[in-house]
C-alpha cells in the first residue's frame, strides 16, 4: 500500500504549534496596524513573466516553483516572495501614496529541505510605496524594532547598508565600474555569503568570478571596515568626497537615522548586501545573539521595480518578518513555549447517557455565551471523558449527573488550581470560566 | 512592453476587501472555537497520488492544478479542497479523539472564471474526526446556524440528505444494484446539477449514462418526494420497509434531527447529493432565498476517506464554509459594507517642516498606546497631508504647528462628527480616540 506523506521540505501543523503561529503572527499584525499599515493580499500563483528577471538568475533557476499549465500551457510559478506581487499590483492601479499595505502570506521555495529550512513557508511583509524619502526607511526600522520589543526579544541588532553606497564605493572608488550591472549583482550576492562561508569563502566566489585579486582586495578591505554607524559613514566620506551617489547615500541615511527611535540596536554593516537583485538604497536585516540562526528580518529600498512592470516610477521600501526563524528564536530563548493544545475552556461531562439532551442545552448555553465548550460525541463512560479532556489540557470541567439536572446547580472543577466549585448557577458557571480566559 | 496581470481567474484583494473578508474570516473562526475546535494546517501543496481517486474523474481530470517538479519529476498538485490532506494527516497521526479541527485557507481548482467563480478561493472548514454518531453531524449542522446567526443571515434553510439512504433506495428500493459503485456515483453527480440544469437536464444527463427510461422515472420520481423532514424519513421507511442501509440511515437522521437547534433551519432533500465521491452518510448544503446563488456551505460524513490512507477506521464528518459566497451574499442582502478602507484611527499633519522630528515623537507616542497612527512621509504640505487623510477616511486628524510644540496642547479634529476638540494634553488625545474605536 502506498505511504501518503506531507512532500519533502513541507509540513502540517497540528493545533498546539497552529496556535502559537497564529499568537506570533497577530502580535507582528497588531504592530503592522498601529504603524498604519493595511491588508492587501494577492495570488498564491503569478504569471511566470511577472516573476522573471527580478531575483536573479540563481534563484530562477533553481529555486522558483514554475508550472505549465496542463491545459493553456502557459507557464506559472508559485509566489517566491510578497514583494514582486505587490509591485505588479500598484503598477497598474491607482492607490492613495503613500500605500502603505501589510500580507502575512505563504510563499513556496525550491530549496534543499533542511533543519529550519522549508519549501513553504510564511512571510509578514509590510511595505511603503511612494515615499523616496529616509522618513518611510525609517518608518520601516521602527516597525522592525516595535515587533521585536512586542515579543520582548532583547538582544538583536538591525544591521545596515545601503546599495547605491556600495555602487558608489564598488564603481568608482575602487575602480570597478567597467564590470556593469549583472557582474556586480554576482558580486553582490558573493558578499551576502559572508556569514555562512567566511572571509575565505567570499573570496573563492569572487575569485570564481575571474576577478583580479587586487580588486578582491580592495572589496575585502572595504566590506570588512568596522566601527559604529556614524563612523563608518564619515569614514567612507573622507575616503572618497567626490562620489555622487555616495553622497547622496550618505545624507539619507544619516536623516534616516536621526528618525530610528531606539539607537543602540542599529549597526552599519558593509558586508551585508542581501541576495536579491531588485534593492536600490538602504536595506536592512535583523539577527539575534542568540541561537545563531540566520536573520529574522530581511527588507530595503526598491525604487526601480514598480516602474519595471510598466507603472509609474514609484520609489518603495519594506521589510518582510519571518514567522519560522522567530519562533524557532522565541522557543529557544524561551519567550515562546508549545504548551497550550487548544482553546477550549470548557468540557461538559455527562455523567449518564439518559442526560444527552440536557448535557447539549448546557452547551448550548455556554457556546452562546461566548465560551469555548466541548461536550461528548463519542457516546463515552465519565472517565474516557476526563481523559480526554485531561489529554488536551482543557482548564475547566462541569460534571453534569441527575442531581445537577433537578437542581439546575453544577459543579465545576478548575484543573490547573485542583479547585473545586459546587453548587452553582449557570451563570455563575459562566462568569467563573468567562473571567479567567 | 509586456502588461503583467493577474493570473485569469486569480485576484488581488485591496484593503478594503481584505478588511471586510478578515472581518467574515474572524467571525467564523470565533464560532469555530466556541464549537471546541482548534486550528490545524496542512500545504499548499500535497503530492498528486494524495489526490488522486478521492474526488471523481471528472474532478481530477479537469480541475485539479498538477503540476510536474521540474527537478525530481515527481508529480503534485495544489490542494483542491481542505478535507482530504486532513484525512492524509489523521491517518499517520496520532490524535486524541474527537479530533476537531478547524482550517480556513486557500484552495485551488482550475475552473473556468466567471462571475463569483475563481480558480483560487477560500474555505473555513470545521471537521470532526472519530465519531460514528449523529451527535457529531448534528454539531456540524448546529455550528452551521450559529455562524449564519453571527451574520445575521436569517432567510437560509439547510438542505440534508444521506448517501446510505441514497444508496439503499437506489440499489435495492429502486432495483439499481447491479450498477455498481462508479456507475452510482456517476448518477449521483448528475443529480446533483438539479439545481442548475433542472429535471429535463437531469434526465438527458441520466440518458448519457444509458440508463433506461423506466429506471431514469424511477429515480426522477424518488428525488422529488418533497414535505418536512420527518414525513419524507416516514414515507421512505414505509416505501421500502425491510432494507438494513434505509433503516440505519433514518434512525441516524431521526437521531440528528433531536439534536439540532433549530428545527426550522432543516429541510430534507433527496435530490440534494453532493458532487464529490468521498462521501458516506449525512450530507448537508446551505442555501440562502436571496440572492439567488449557489450554496453558502457544503459538507457531510466521510467515514472511509481515512481508511484509503492506510489509517485506522476513523469515521469523520464536517462542513465547509465558501468566503465568497457569504461575502457576495452578504453585500447584496445589506448586511456587509465595503466602507472600511483602513484600520489607522489618526493623521499626524505636520504643519510646519521643521516640527518634523516633534510630529514623530508625538506619533511614537500614539503608536506606543496602541492607536493606530500616520505621519507623513511625504514632506507634503498641510493641504496634500490633509486630503491624503480624507481620501482613506480616517477617522481623527491632529494638528501639530508651533503652537501646540510649545504648549504641548493638542487640537483634534473628529471628521465623522465634524468635530473639534481643542487645548487638549496628549492624554486626553489618546483617551479620545481610544474610546471610540
């Protein structure tokens, strides 16, 4: 007989985990709506055209789902990200600007299943398009430090860098700039390796892009230099105070920082470059000290895209959250625990099978109050009842026998104290259990 | 230039749709969990041999989206509806029983777009797993009234019916046993356009299949006794008084209907069979008088479906709501309104560029009690920001100028009211428009 399993890289989700994703996922979306941010979702499945040229020939080729149509043979894909949607949607519509939209979404990626890595998984995103200015980057930082702080995830640093900064110091301070577009966006992606393959390893891909090892030198020297971030701003500006685009780099990002409310969790890092072709300024990425897990956040600047699918030229920023890298964080740190199995408050015991009726107004009764109950459905004795209701660690239980039908007074156990309550009325039963949840 | 759109019969959802679904999504899962059930998920995604043989030729031939995984050549296909990954899941699993499970995502079905028909929609689907008896299908139907109560939707009926009875009626009653399991279902399938193709569409559908007439008046003759629901039960158990599958089905329905909270909301339908092969025993659609569509929810018992997944003999049954459908009736019937375009209570207009950074502190502030607020990012002037405020409909605007930086003094203006309140502390602020969201 043929084993029926969840595909490879895939996964399903019983009620103790959905229940913790569903609590992380409302806090990022509770933060998304105090900062203004409003829902705005889009197919799971996109024209293969739409997606094409946007992330780079790496990821289109090997990690993005396409799909020909069995019937039209038109080729599909499966959404990579949120972001390239988004894009195509305001290019052909009219939106108020700034549009300032949140989606807390699947997207599916080819990748080599691994521990923590998945073939689909969940990104919040939460996106400002219209604004050119540092307000809305900044705007963005905050968010990224109001969510941190909602899970009260403390030791994390928000690391910074801008693209038109390392254009700018890659083209013309070191003297790169016969190598055009798709040769730097390959040496882009090379530095993005930093943290998983070292210093050497960043060099064997540069290398392995034929590049002379002077230049490999001076691209090292230049994503290595360390310090916090006003320094490393000044002292790119006194390296080299004649570039047009450094300068302007620079002045937006010193405005964009003025505006971040909380300093000390905002570091300027010149190896970090992030691996998709569609940024244009600053971009930024969260990590956490502990686990060494890699970064839960990931956004920036991408004022070129909109304009690539034929509308307007709309400048944009954003930044998506990834929901598994946070709770795998949260769990390991602590702030998460997998301990609850499920909403229900309530369990209604029928203590003899003659009561079926009376057991069903009673839950009837306490549904319509708004309490989560459950009652027996499986023509069960007493004990397989509690046990069940043991098994799921449901709070309350009310035990319902003939003495409770004529008095209309019931007993209510309170199994997380081991208290006991008797003889009260229904609505005192209701009032117990609505207060305490 | 290529335009990108939107995949035929795909959609965006702009906020104020999102906000209005999120809305029906949440007051569906609200009854859910009153109802004792918890949330659990399976992929988007399962592999084809998962699908295959659940649903019915004419399903799996035309409307399931397979595709091919260009790197193992292995075949999947989108989730075509929420019920059979569940069944793929319980059969591996270990679960406590019942296990009630609620799921609400997107599902796929390459249908031919028309209005109020897409190839990518949502369901809220509420299952219960591990019980046999009428006590489950009668909580399904008792959570299909609370949910249409929670809208307000009062001119429905829900249409029941059971496949065991169909089949005893079909095979021994009307002397059709010799047809076999497929060609069965294929006459189920048939009757099930009723609605669509009336009785002289069912009757050529019937034709198709070569079945004599005598046969097809038979059939005709039975799908059409009409009357409530007990007298259809006594009129069939008389009619075909000695058939085991006819008597166990009846009692069960007898036994369901006792349970049942509304009597008035159930009417029995013969002709009501539901197209889907999976099904076993009760089988229940919701209708609406106006307007005039398909049906709001569709469900029933599946009592082998697990079993075909090398599980255990678990009998199981659910329902699942149609989002679009509740949307689409909902606006028509005036109880939904498209007039919410954002969740964000207050405008931050800066009138003064230099107040910049007070604007920003004063909206930290707003967000830190959880008001959801805007600030320009724009640089605008006072007009633009104003306008910006007015085309999304928000509720309160601030106005911050020289004035109230120096005396910490606030005006608010209340647009819905035509309101203004003046001289008031930034507490005040915040309590104003606390209180009314």
């Amino acid at each position: 007989m043929t084993i029926y399993k969840v595909p490879k890289g895939f996964r399903d989700f019983p009620p103790d985990i959905m229940i913790l994703r569903k609590r992380v996922m409302a806090t990022i979306e509770k933060v998304f709506i105090k900062y203004g941010f409003d829902p705005f979702e889009t197919p799971a499945i996109e024209y293969w055209e739409t997606l094409k040229g946007k992330y780079g020939d790496e990821v289109e080729s090997k990690l993005v789902y396409k799909f020909q149509d069995p019937w039209s043979e038109t080729w599909f894909a499966l959404r990579y990200d949120l972001t390239v949607p988004l894009a195509r949607f305001v290019a052909s519509s009219s939106v108020a600007l700034p549009f300032k939209r949140y989606h807390i979404g699947r997207v599916w990626r080819h990748e080599s299943p691994q521990k923590g890595r998945y073939r689909e998984f969940w990104q919040c995103d939460a996106d400002i398009i219209g604004s050119p200015y540092p307000e809305a980057d900044a705007e963005i930082i905050n968010l990224i430090i109001d969510v941190m702080s909602a899970f009260n995830i403390t030791g994390y640093t928000i690391r910074v860098n801008d693209r038109r900064l390392l254009t700018g110091i890659f083209e013309e301070g070191l003297g790169l700039g016969s190598y055009g577009r798709e040769r730097m966006l390959a040496i882009f992606r090379a530095i993005d390796k930093l943290d998983k393959i070292g210093v050497n390893g960043v060099r064997s891909e540069l290398e392995a892009l034929k590049l002379p090892q002077d230049h490999i030198d001076r691209i090292m020297n230049t994503i290595l230099i360390s310090g916090n971030y006003n320094d490393i701003l000044s002292e790119i500006s006194s390296r080299f105070p004649n570039n047009e685009k450094i300068k302007v780099a620079v002045q937006h990002l010193e405005e964009m920082f003025e505006l971040i409310k909380d300093h000390k969790r905002v570091v300027f890092d010149l190896s970090m470059v992030r691996g998709l072709d569609y940024y244009t300024g600053p971009i930024f990425e969260t990590y956490v000290e502990e686990p060494k897990i890699g970064s839960l956040t990931g956004g920036g600047r991408y004022d070129d895209l909109i304009k690539r699918y034929g509308g307007p030229d709309l400048p944009a920023t954003g930044t998506s959250f990834g929901i598994e890298r946070i709770i795998d964080a949260g769990l390991e740190l602590g702030l998460f625990k997998l301990d609850k199995k499920t909403y229900t408050s309530v369990c209604v015991v029928c203590l003899d099978p003659g009561l079926y009726k009376f057991c069903w107004e009673i839950t009837n009764r306490l549904r319509d109050s708004g309490i989560a109950t459950q009652v027996d459905l499986m023509r069960r004795k007493e004990r397989k009842q509690r046990e069940y209701c043991e098994s799921k660690n449901i709070p309350y239980v009310i035990f319902i026998g003939h003495k409770e039908k004529e008095s209309n007074r019931f007993t209510v156990f309170d199994r997380e104290n081991q208290r006991r309550y008797e003889n009260l009325t229904l609505e005192e039963v209701i009032q117990l259990i609505s207060s305490s949840s």
